[in-house]
C-alpha cells in the first residue's frame, strides 16, 4: 500500500522526469494516472450538464444532445491539432530540444484561434438552422437556439483546452493538463446549478446557465495552461519562442493536424449520423441515447488517457531513436486497457438501470439508455486495443493510417449497418446500438493488422 501511495505521489507531483529510459511499466502508470484524472475531468463536462439539464425538461436534454452532437465536429478539429502539437512537441522532447517544442507550440495555437474565429462567427448565424438540420422539433428550438449559440460562439476555449493539453502531455508534463481540467471542471460544478436554477441573486435560466457554466470553466482553464506555458519552469517554454510566423513548422503541424482532425471528424460526422437516425424515435428515445452516450464517454475517456500516454511514450522514445521500446509500450498499454474495459462492461450490464435512472426515471428514457448500454459495450474488449494503438499511429506522426481506417470502419460500416438495422428491419434503437459496436470491433481488428507491420516505426516529423 505505501509502495502505491508513493507511486501516486509521484505521478501527480509534476516533477520533470525521462521516459526514454527505465521500466516501460513505471513510465505508462506515471504518465497515465495524471492523463487518466484529466479525462475523468473533461467527461465529468458531459455528465454533470446531463444530470442538472435533466432536471430541467426531456427538451432540455434532447437539446444538449444535438448541440453536442455538432461540437464533437469542433473536438474532432481540436483533437486533430493537438495531436499534431502532442507529436511534434514529444519528438522534440526525445530529441532534447526544448525552443523547438515551444516554436511548435507557439505555432499550434495560432492555428487555433484562427480556426476559432472562424467557425464561432457561423457558428452563431446558424445555429437555429443546424438544430433544425439535426431534426430538432418546435420545443427543442425554442429551448434550446440560445444555448447551442454560446457552445458555437465560445468554441476558442474548446479548442485551447484541448490543445494546451496536448503540449503538456508532448512534454510529459501529464500533471499539468489534469490540473487545468480540474480547475475547469470544478468551476462548472459550481455554476451549473447557480445558474441552471437561478440560486441565490442569480437568474434562472435553464439549460442556456449550462452552457454559460461550461464556458466559464473552460475559460478559466485556458487562462491557467497560458500561465503555465508562460512560466520561465515549463518544459516547453513557451514566451522564449519567436513572435513571428514559422511557415515551415505549421506546414508539418498541419500535415499531421489535418489527417488527424480528418480522423475524428470522420468519427464524429458518423455520431451526429447516428443522431439524426435516432431523432426518428422521439424525444424519449434522443434523452435515453444522450444519457447513455456520456456514461459511455465517461467511461471511455479513461481509457483514452492510457491511450494518451502511450502515445507520448511512442513519441518520445522515437525521438530517442528506441522504436522497440515505443513498440514495448503499446502493448503493454492496450493489456491494461482491455482489463479496465471488461469491469466497465460487467458494471454496465449489471447496474444499467440504476445507472440511467441517476438522471432520469421517465420509462421510455430508461429503457432506451438501458438496451444503448448494454449493446454498446459489447464491443469494448476488441476496443480497448483500437483505441490505444490508433493513438499510437498518431503519436509516431502517422495519423493517414487510423484515418483510413476511420473511414472504412465509421462510413463505409456503422452508418449504412445502423441505418439498414434501425429503420431497414426495425430494430430502431437497437440496431443503431449493434452497429456501434460491430464497428469498433471491426477497427480493433485492423489496426492491430496493420501496426504489426511497423511502418510507423519510420515516419518523419
């Protein structure tokens, strides 16, 4: 016990340390106890605006649901541009040259806000009209058209957040993203009911106090990452690395930021799909598919630390030129991700009902989260390995491969396979359901295909 409390200290105590070097075991659970906390925390996002929107009304859910349906395309964009942060900057790092992390740092982010500007200005012209696009009735607009203009409008702190983070976790500094998501995180909690409810000298305002709850959080964890960045102590010093444009570092970022946002926009564009297929079954149907999709985030996100930490090992150690040993810890990774996945599974199986019934007990919404549930973590086994080495393809800079894969596994499998099983036989919510996990297990396969033949081993960034 005290070897572990020891342990647990020293992963969260954000001192500096090498992962080129010493035992592959000690260096994932060091990097991946701090990495998993930070996704725990950018899940509990989801999960804690659900379980105070659902005191507001079914409409109210089925809201958030859509909006977010349509922001994990803005995720997809800032998960592609912080991969290519993450890779580069962990290259650098094995390389030993810390100015050149942070040139690639400085350039990341001004990818960012620029990308931001953009889509936050369309993003508030048309946000009544994507809602109406993604098959919102009369109520859902009226309840909802203000809070997707503030998630839209205030995408700059998603992306920050997202990439801030993925040059801490480059640089190893793990500890460092899970504290500006706790900080985040724990300012969302606090607001969301004072201005969900309207306590105290606060305004009631519904499910639009969620949103504005998630942007101050947000924004309060961007403002801590700049500070840390900005510190003379950080190991991407960020204020040491010129002002000006650097055209041929953001040429390599986006090389590898636009395959890789490619990759998750694929995966994205395929749930926003598979939510407008659901919106064919009613608003109960919607709530009960929301709800059980952020239990299954929260539970992922975990893994997608793990995943995150091998892929910063991978980077790292190629950058040391030790690619058996970045090969060594993908495969440790992925065992141990598969362990935590099948608990999750049991647990899904067995506590389903009460789980859903924790934010909402309307039957139709309890049924419908229970059978999502059930069904969708049927594939979790075979994907504990997927997830895990496609974020090993991405860590080596190599993110064309888990894109293709993307795209055979999300559009050319699950979206015909849930349309054909939900509306072409009548299976509805369970056919959608089915399809999510035949392809993941599809994925699973291939990828592991795929990196047994070690062409990531040569890519150059």
């Amino acid at each position: 016990m005290q070897k572990m409390i020891a342990l647990l200290r020293e992963a969260l105590s954000g001192e500096e340390k090498s992962y080129v070097t010493g035992s592959i075991n000690h260096a994932l659970i060091l990097l991946s106890i701090p990495m998993i906390l930070e996704m725990v925390m950018e899940a509990l996002f989801a999960v804690v605006d659900a379980f105070f929107v659902a005191r507001v009304s079914v409409a109210a859910v089925a809201t958030v649901g859509l909006t977010e349906s349509v922001i994990t395309l803005l995720y997809a964009l800032a998960i592609g541009l912080s991969m290519g942060a993450t890779a580069m900057v962990a290259r650098r790092v094995g390389e030993n040259n810390r100015l050149a992390a942070a040139v690639a740092a400085r350039q990341a982010i001004l990818i960012g806000l620029c990308i931001s500007f953009v889509l936050g200005i369309f993003g508030v012209w048309l946000a009544d009209d994507v809602l109406r696009l993604m098959g919102a009735d009369a109520e859902v607009l009226a309840t909802g058209t203000t809070y997707a203009r503030i998630a839209f409008g205030s995408n700059v702190v998603i992306m920050l957040l997202f990439l801030l983070n993925g040059v801490f976790r480059g640089a190893g500094d793990a500890t460092l993203a899970m504290r500006s998501l706790w900080l985040a995180n724990g300012i969302n909690i606090l607001l969301d009911p004072i201005l969900i409810f309207g306590l105290g000298p606060f305004p009631e305002m519904g499910v639009t106090g969620a949103a504005l709850a998630t942007t101050i959080g947000r924004g309060t964890g961007v403002a801590y990452q700049l500070y840390l960045l900005w510190g003379g102590n950080s190991i991407v010093p960020l204020r040491k690395a010129p002002a000006q444009i650097d055209w041929p570092v953001i040429r390599r970022l986006l090389k590898v930021s636009v395959t890789g946002a490619g990759q998750f926009l694929i995966g994205s564009a395929s749930w926003v799909f598979l939510m407008r297929i659901m919106a064919r079954f009613g608003s109960e149907a919607l709530a009960g598919y929301t709800i059980a999709i952020r239990l299954v985030i929260f539970t992922i996100l975990p893994s997608w630390g793990l995943a995150n930490a091998a892929a910063t090992l991978v980077g790292q150690n190629l950058g040391a030129g030790q690619p058996e040993r970045a090969e060594q810890s993908v495969w440790q990774a992925g065992k141990y991700n598969m362990y935590f996945l099948v608990g999750v599974s049991i647990l899904f199986f067995v506590f389903a009902p009460g789980l859903i019934q924790l934010f909402d007990t309307t039957p139709g919404v309890v049924d419908t989260g229970v059978l999502c549930l059930r069904i969708v973590c049927l594939g979790y086994v075979f994907y504990a390995y997927g997830m895990i080495i496609a974020q090993a393809f991405n860590g080596a800079g190599d993110t064309r491969t888990p894109t293709l894969i993307n795209l055979v596994c999300f559009w050319a499998i699950e979206i015909p396979l849930a349309y054909g099983l939900a509306v072409g036989l009548e299976w509805e919510v369970a056919g959608i359901c089915t399809a999510i996990a035949v392809s993941e297990t599809i994925l699973a396969v291939l990828a592991i295909m795929i990196f047994r033949r070690g062409h990531w081993k040569t890519v150059k960034i």
